[in-house]
C-alpha cells in the first residue's frame, strides 16, 4: 500500500485529477468575466454618453437600451455558466473523493481479511474499526481538491505576480515581500502542530479501545465493582485528547495569528513608506493605490494555499497514522486469498501428511511447537492428545494453515502447505475451533457458509435488475472494489452433493443428525412461525395435525389437557388480553403490556361497559398484591414470576389504593386507572385462581372480542392476526397452531403429555422433515446468541462436514460438553467425515474410536500409538 | 376453589399452621394446583424430589419397595402434606405415592418455598419447631421400642 497519501492519489487517480484540474482552468475566464461584465453595464450601457450610440456589436447597430438588454442578458448567461461550472467540478470532486474513500476502505478491510492470526492478539476491534470507518472519513473531501485546488490557487498566484511585475517590478517585488518569511515560518510551526495531531489520533484510538474493552469485559467489571476505575481511566483518556486538543487549537489559532499579521504587515509598509514617500512626491499615489490593491488580489489564493496547506498535513496524518497499522509482518500473500486457481484438486486420501521438525514461535518466549514430527495419510483418522500448553492445541491450526510455521517443513502429498492459496485449505480442508463463530443469520446461512467461495452464477434476473448489477459492478471497478457481486448465487451446492437448494436442505438433514442437532433444530422449526406462501404444503398439513391431535387426546382421555380456542368460549386457560383480542398481535401498535391504554381498546370495553368491572377486578388483585409483596424483596424472583405489579410501581399502586378508599375509580386519575386497568389483561383464571373474573365478566369479554374484530379501524386491520379455527395463524408458531389453544394448566404431567402427542402427530402425517427445514431459517443471533454453547459448536462442526473435505481437523471443539454428548459426537462425526479426521480431544478414553493416537507434549510428538492397541 | 380456600387447607397442615395468612397467601399463590388422573404416580421411591403436595381432594396410596414387591403403608387424603422432606433437603424419595381415584394437590416446589423462609425468619422458626417437634415424637417411639425389646 503506497505509504503517502500523493502516492494513493496519484496511483488511482492521476487522470481524473488532470481532468478536474482542465475543468476548473476552463472555469477561469468566466470567472473574471462576470465581474468585468458588471463594469461594462455600469459604465457603457448606463452611464455611457448617447453620443456614443447606436453601438456596434458583432455587426449589429444596437441603441443605449437595447445595449443594456443584451449585457444584461450576458450577464446572466455568465452567471449560469459559472454555477453550472461550480456545480459540476463540486460533483466531480465529490465523485472521486468518495471513490477514492471506497478504494481506501476497501484495501483496509481486504487488509484485515489477510492479517496473520497473531496479530489479532495485539489488535482490538476497538482500533481497527474506527480507522476503517470514522478515520479514513474526511480523506475523502481532501482527496478531491488534492490536485486543482493548489495548482489553481498557485496558478492564480503566478499570472497575479507575472501581470504586476510586467507593469512594475519594484512593486510586484515589495507586494510579495513578506511570503518567503511566511513560507519559513509556517511550516515550521506546522510541525509542532503535526506532531500533536499524531498524538490525538493514537489517543482517541486508545479511547476506542477502552471502551470496546469494557463492553467485552463488563461481567469482570461489575463482578469485581471496578466501574469507578473504568470511569476514572476513561476520564484520564478524555483528559489527554483534550489536552491535546487544546494545545493543537492553541497552536493553530497561532499560526492563524502570525499569518494575519504578516499579510497585514505588507499593507503597513507600503502605508508607511509608500506614504511617506508620496507626500514627500517620490512617488504618485494611484503607484501606491496600484500596489495596495496588487497585494489583495495576490494575497487571496496566498491565503487558500497555506489553508490547504494546513488540511494537507492534516490528511498525511491521519492517511499515514492509519495505513502503518495495516501493514503488519507476516500478511498473507495476496494472490493465495484472492486469486481463484485454475482447479482445486482433492487431495488424495492417500497422500502424506508430513511435519518435519516443525516449529511455530508465537514471540521471544512462546514456542508452542518445537522439533515437531509426524507423518500420517491424509484418509487417516487420528487423534491428538496431551495436556494443555504441550502444543496440541497450535498443531492443527498450523494443519489448517491457520498459523504458518516459524520453522521447519509442513507438507501434504510433498508440497509444502504454506504456499497453498486458501481455495485449497479453505475448500478441500476444514477446521472446527473450539470456540466456533456464528453469523447472524439463519441457521441454514451458518450451515452453507462454507459452500460460498466464489458466486457460481446469477440468480433469474429481470432485465432491469440485470442492467443495475452491470451498473454496480461497474461502479466497484472504478474504485477498484470486489469484481463478484454479493447479490450473485454464491453457495455451491455441488460440494454438498446435491443439485437444487431443496436437497441441499435435504442432505443438510443428514448432516445435523450426525452432530446430534436433529432435536434442536426441530425444536426451533417447531416454536417458529413459518411464512404460509414459502411452505404451502406444510402448513396444509399443520391445519390436518389440529384436527388430529384434538382425535389423539381424545383418544387417550386426555382432552382436558388442552384448552382449544373457541369464537364463542372464554379460555380459562389465557389472559384476558388474549382473550379479548382473539388473536396474535402481528404490529407495534398494540403492546400486549399495556393494552388497556390503548384507545381503541378503551372504547370496545367502554362499548361493552367492562371497564368498570375491569377497574374492581384491578382493585383486588392490586389489594392482594400488595399485601403479598409488601415485604418482599424487590430483586426476589417471586415478583417475576407471581406478581402482577412489577417492585418499582408498588408504591404507586398502594397511592392508588389509599386514593380508591376515598372515592373508587372516580377519585383516579387516567394514568391511575391505566395502572389498575393493567393487571385485569394479564389474568389467566385456571393458573392464579383469584376467583375474580366471573361468568358474567367471561361473558362480556365475548361480546367485547366480537365488537373489537368487527369495528376494527382500517389502519389497525394488519396488526392483530385473528384466530380462526379453520385456518392457519401465520403470526402463531407451528406449534401453537397444532395446539390451537392453551395447554391446561395444573393437569400433572400435562405439558409433558401434549408434547408427546405432537411428536406423534407431527411423526404420523410425516412433516417431521418439513418442520426442520422451518427450522434451518431460525436466527441464530449475533455470534450465535440465541443458541446455546453447545449448539453453536455443533452447528460449526456441521458447517465442516456439509464442505465434505478431504482433511477435518477438529481442535478441540467439543470440550464444553457433558462427556457422553462428547463420546457420541466422536463416534458420529467420525462415521459421516467423508475423507480423514485430525482431532485434538481432551478425553483419551475416547481416543478407541481413532486409527491411530499421538500423544503431543513440549511442543513434540511423545508417543504415537495405534488405536486398537488403546481398546479395552 | 380459590387461593381462600387453598389457604385454609394449607393451614390445616401443622408445619404451616402457625405462619402468618399473608405469607400462606403467598404460598398458595406461588404454588401450582395440580390434577392427577386415578392411578398416577405423584413420586417414585428413589426419584428425585423438587415439591410437596398438599392434597386439597381425593386419596392415594404410600407405597414402599420391599424385597417381596410393594407394600402400601399409609393412605393420605385432604389436608395432608406429602414429600415435605425433599424440600428441605436433598434426599432421594423415600416413598412411591400413587393414586386412588384421581387427586388434586398444591404442589409446593422446593425453590419457592426456600425463598419463603430465607425472607422470612419467623417462618423459619415456626418450621424449626415443628421438625423438633416431629424428631422428639421419633425419639420418644424409640425409645418406647428399645425398652419394649429390652423386656
């Protein structure tokens, strides 16, 4: 990467800045016209003498007003050229600074894509972040003006300079007398300027990193009660940017000073001695007036240069303060990650796998591989085993080219691993860390991630989107940006061995049943919507398994486990909110919290008259409550699970109670009563058996759901998704629309019992399949967030075998499971790895399962020995 | 039946008959009432125990493995508490309870009812003294069986 910002510039925009620099010479002449034209109208057209027309213009005999329609005209014409030329050289600059700012990031985070693993023990995310995104920011507005605003301004300097010393040397010499003094001296300030600004940049960096620091660590912060500290080394960063600051202000605005002063300077001579010299008549004073009105012409492109100047050293900071960071040693080779080889061959199974006094040297002290040998075939199954620090951990990131080897020789089938492009040991190799990484994306995402080297064709485009995808990819080559679209198709489902996504998701099936994942990823099918126009048969048989399942609980005399909803029944077993709506809220215009607040509520429950039995039912609850919570604890869990009041609003509702004595609802004000009004919602009579809401108020809620469907508001028509027993609630899991009701509460085993059901009924229509394919579009969240730890290293292992490779290295990666989730993983993972495995296991009681066992300490191969001779 | 009525019957059992109603209130409402279908297994001998029912209807069996099957030692109804020892203390089931014809209980888990008594010192007290109460009348049947095997 050029290491000066002129070289960046020049290097990917010299003809676009000749360009901008031809343009806005063209500018010119208008520029100096306009005001030329302006003297013309005043002097000629207006106040010329009649006696000098009719006037000739281009052949033309033009009378006095005539004369002045036309300059006027002119000058309108000058007007709109000159704006349309500082409208175009703006957009022009704007254009190619933005391109130049895309190419830069660009190269920055391709950069980051190449560091060597090391090197992110010495980065945080917290500095590398910001350089890329805020750091690099203003470069771009600099970027534009890098080459035509000082060669203009300089330009306008020298023809000043040239016309002066052609009318008279000696003034044009003392106009200019004091810039070679202004020349010396800025710089030199400048300097002390720059430094500081290096500084700054370096503290803000670490400002950033704090903080990203603190968000990583914030359990150790508040497990430990260090926030003051982290407050107080926080402030002592803040303290040092704004010291720094200060003193750059200080230091700019002094250079602004003595700036100023010179220019004004050049004035006050010629005042003092051009005066002088006048009145003792050495010199005329329309001389003097001429070289005073010189020195204001010369001094504005002065005055544009040195503030470019000064945005010049400001931007050579920051290019450079940003660009060293990018280049650490031991970066991948370019061409090994972003060239595609001609092919990618398999790597046969016979092959050997040889380490020759391998040694990797993570710094003076560190050597966690030393003197490492082994040989094996690359169809082997082998594990490594040893305690932790002898190097069993580093071997197979070395394998998968993770870490590169600081000596000796790694070679498979006799080439040496460390020249390979990452298509090979990215494609025909997989690796399973022990803290996989997730996206946030799909489950079916993570699981594909490894099927997306390159984009393997279009998806079906329209002509328009055709053209816009040309239009794009245009646009990135003129910023030197990726040639491959992201909206292309990138996953190749040939390496999963399958032709359409549909047996993709097919041969995915198989795959997580090796990792034991088959459960949870039903379970998410199971518990999740799915979008009834993407799954039409699925949810076809949904509706068939509603109807089945309420057969099978008959079946087996259990059909007061579930309490089916029914237009015309209340459900003792869901809240009155649910009751009332009928439905799943779909938008944000209703909150299930705080339903009674909403208006549209209020009037169906006033129509209906309910709220003032709703108010009493809030009354007692509010009563019981608070004389249940009273004297628990606000942290206690009792309140999260029992209370309908949350800890802080228990004084407002004993306020509210004191105030009830005095005159009920009446005596409450409207965010009082919405208080009361909220603990009705939440009741479910089978569960908290207050004994409050009575047939008479089940009956109301009735009437109340019938009037709240019916009169419902055009603009809040999409945001309840009603139930209907004949069709399927795309807003409900598929779970909830099997059940279509409430699972009863207090019937022993009950849940346990309808589950089972389910399965059986889900297992009978045979969508047990299609379910887990709903699941494959579950979220996974940031860094696999929703899952749990398990899951995620599952999943990982999964994304490794669905790449089918040659060689599976698996470090670790399974050693934050229970021991017999463990054993059964070796065993799977071992059955569905098509080609051989390298695992570094904890256990080596599992180490049976193995052709052959190498026992790794010190960083060297202690003892290899074959599996059979380890069964029992 | 409402929380009431479940506070009476919670009363009437002696190692909650001296706690305040509010706390009872509060039990009651933590607690879960449950139904068991006739011949359903409450626990089982050697299971592991989270909860103690107190039976508000119906009747089961107290069952107890021997070398020759199971024999049933004891019948419990309305009004009794059954495996109040595992919310105390970790201990296998000592006991298999199945039921006659169909039983509803208030089942007590162990958590709910340990916060009850870490928040509340005299119910802690209140439970004590039962338990010391119920270790003396053991240590009286002893003692009464130690001297009957003496003569």
């Amino acid at each position: 990467m050029d290491r000066s910002i002129y070289g960046f510039i020049f290097r990917h925009s010299k003809a676009q800045q000749l360009f901008l620099l031809i343009v806005t010479f063209a500018a010119f002449p208008f520029i100096y016209l306009q005001p030329d034209l302006v003297k013309t109208i005043v002097n000629e057209a207006i106040g010329g003498e009649a006696a000098d027309f009719p006037k000739g213009v281009i052949g033309f005999e033009l009378e006095q007003v005539a004369y002045l329609v036309l300059m006027c005209f002119c000058f309108l014409l000058i007007v709109l050229i000159n704006g349309a030329f500082k409208y175009y050289i703006n957009v022009s600059k704007g254009r190619l600074g933005e391109r130049m700012l895309r190419r830069l990031r660009y190269n920055l985070y391709s950069r980051v894509l190449r560091f060597p693993q090391p090197h992110f023990k010495r980065v945080s995310q917290g500095e590398v972040i910001p350089m890329i995104t805020q750091e690099v920011e203003p470069l771009g507005g600099f970027i534009g003006d890098a080459v035509a605003q000082p060669v203009f301004q300089a330009g306008m300097l020298v023809t000043f300079l040239i016309f002066i010393i052609v009318q008279d040397i000696y003034m044009g010499m003392a106009a200019i007398a004091m810039f070679p003094i202004q020349g010396w001296i800025i710089p030199k300030l400048q300097r002390k300027v720059n430094a500081l600004g290096k500084q700054r940049v370096r503290a803000v960096r670490r400002v950033s990193e704090r903080i990203s620091e603190s968000i990583s660590g914030i359990q150790e912060v508040h497990s430990n009660d260090t926030s003051n500290l982290m407050r107080a080394e926080f402030a002592s960063h803040l303290g040092r940017i704004y010291q720094i600051r200060y003193e750059i202000y200080h230091r700019k605005f002094v250079i602004k000073f003595i700036n100023n002063f010179l220019a004004q300077f050049t004035p006050f001579l010629f005042y003092l001695i051009g005066g002088y010299l006048a009145i003792n008549g050495n010199l005329s004073i329309g001389a003097l007036i001429g070289v005073i009105s010189a020195h204001k012409d010369m001094n504005a492109p002065w005055k544009e240069l040195l503030a470019f100047y000064q945005q010049y050293m400001d931007a050579r900071i920051k290019y450079e303060q940003v660009v060293e960071q990018f280049d650490p040693a031991g970066m991948l080779e370019e061409s090994l990650q972003v060239d595609e080889p001609s092919e990618v061959p398999a790597i046969s199974h016979d092959s050997d796998v040889a380490a020759q006094s391998l040694t990797y040297q993570e710094d003076e002290t560190t050597i966690p591989i030393q003197g490492f040998n082994l040989q094996f075939k690359v169809g082997d199954r082998l594990a490594v085993i040893g305690s932790a620090g002898g190097g069993k951990e580093e071997f197979p990131s070395l394998l998968a080219r993770l870490l590169f080897p600081t000596g000796g020789r790694l070679a498979i089938g006799g080439s040496d691993t460390k020249d390979w492009p990452e298509a090979f040991t990215g494609r025909r190799m997989a690796y399973v860390s022990p803290s996989a990484y997730l996206f946030s994306e799909s489950v079916r995402a993570n699981l594909l991630f490894g099927l997306k080297h390159r984009p393997i064709g279009m998806l079906d485009l329209s002509d328009e989107a055709i053209r816009a995808r040309e239009a794009r990819l245009a646009e990135n080559a003129r910023s030197g940006n990726s040639s491959e679209d992201f909206e292309d198709n990138w996953i190749d489902y040939a390496v999963l061995g399958a032709g359409t996504p549909a047996e993709g998701d097919e041969k995915l099936i198989a795959i997580i049943e090796s990792v034991d994942l088959t459960r949870d990823i039903y379970g998410f099918g199971l518990r999740g919507p799915v979008d009834p126009s993407k799954h039409p048969s699925l949810v076809e048989s949904v509706m068939q398994a509603r109807k089945l399942l309420s057969v099978r609980l008959a079946d087996e005399d259990h059909q007061g486990l579930v309490e089916p909803y029914d237009p015309e029944k209340y459900n003792d077993n869901a809240t009155l909110a649910e009751n009332l709506l009928f439905g799943t809220i779909v938008s944000e215009d209703f909150d299930a919290e705080s339903l009674g607040d909403h208006p549209y509520v209020l009037s169906t429950l006033n129509e209906v008259g309910l709220v003032h039995d709703l108010l009493n039912i809030g009354y007692e609850a509010a009563t019981l409550m608070v004389e249940l919570f009273a004297d628990v604890e606000p942290g206690d869990p009792l309140f999260e699970q029992y209370s309908f009041i949350k800890a802080d609003l228990l004084p407002d509702y004993q306020t509210i109670l004191t105030k009830w004595a005095r005159g009920q609802a009446e005596a409450l004000n409207e965010q009082e009563r919405g208080l009361l009004l909220a603990i009705p919602f939440k009741l479910i009579p089978a569960r908290h058996r207050l004994g409050l809401i009575t047939d008479d108020i089940r009956n109301q809620v009735i009437m109340a759901r019938g009037q709240f469907r019916e009169n419902l508001p055009d603009q809040l028509a999409q945001a309840v998704e009603f139930f209907d027993p004949s069709s399927y609630n795309a807003a409900s899991s598929i779970q909830d629309n099997i059940l279509f009701g409430k699972i009863a509460y207090g019937e022993a085993e009950g849940p346990e019992i309808v589950g089972r059901i389910i399965d059986e009924v889900v297992e009978e229509l045979n969508i047990k399949r299609e379910i887990i394919i709903a699941g494959f579009d579950y979220q996974v969240g940031i860094g696999g967030s929703r899952l749990s730890g398990t899951q995620r290293q599952k999943i990982a292992l999964a994304r490794a075998l669905a790449k089918r490779p040659d060689l599976l290295v698996i470090n670790g990666a399974t050693d934050a499971m229970d021991s017999r989730t463990r054993e059964l993983l070796v065993h799977r993972v071992l059955e569905a790895a098509p080609g051989g495995v390298l695992w570094s296991i904890s256990d080596s009681e599992h180490a049976k399962f193995f052709d052959k066992v190498v026992e790794v300490s010190s960083g060297k191969v202690v003892q290899e020995t074959a599996g059979s001779e380890i069964k029992e | 039946m409402s929380l009431t009525e479940e506070v009476d019957v919670l009363r009437g059992i002696p190692l909650f008959e001296r706690m305040d109603v509010s706390k009872l209130k509060l039990l009651a409402i933590s607690s879960d009432r449950v139904t068991f279908r006739p011949g359903a297994i409450m626990m089982s001998q050697g299971g592991d125990g989270d909860a103690a029912y107190v039976i508000i209807s119906g009747t089961g069996d107290v069952l107890i493995d021997t070398p020759g099957g199971q024999i049933k030692v004891a019948e419990v109804g309305p009004g009794q508490i059954v495996g109040e020892i595992a919310i105390l203390i970790d201990v296998p089931r000592t006991a298999t309870v199945k039921t006659e014809e169909g039983l509803t209980a208030l089942k007590i888990g162990k958590e709910n009812f340990l916060r009850l008594l870490t928040g509340s010192p005299q119910v802690a007290v209140e439970i004590i003294r039962v338990l010391a109460a119920r270790l003396e009348n053991t240590n009286a049947q002893l003692r009464e069986a130690v001297s009957a095997a003496g003569r």
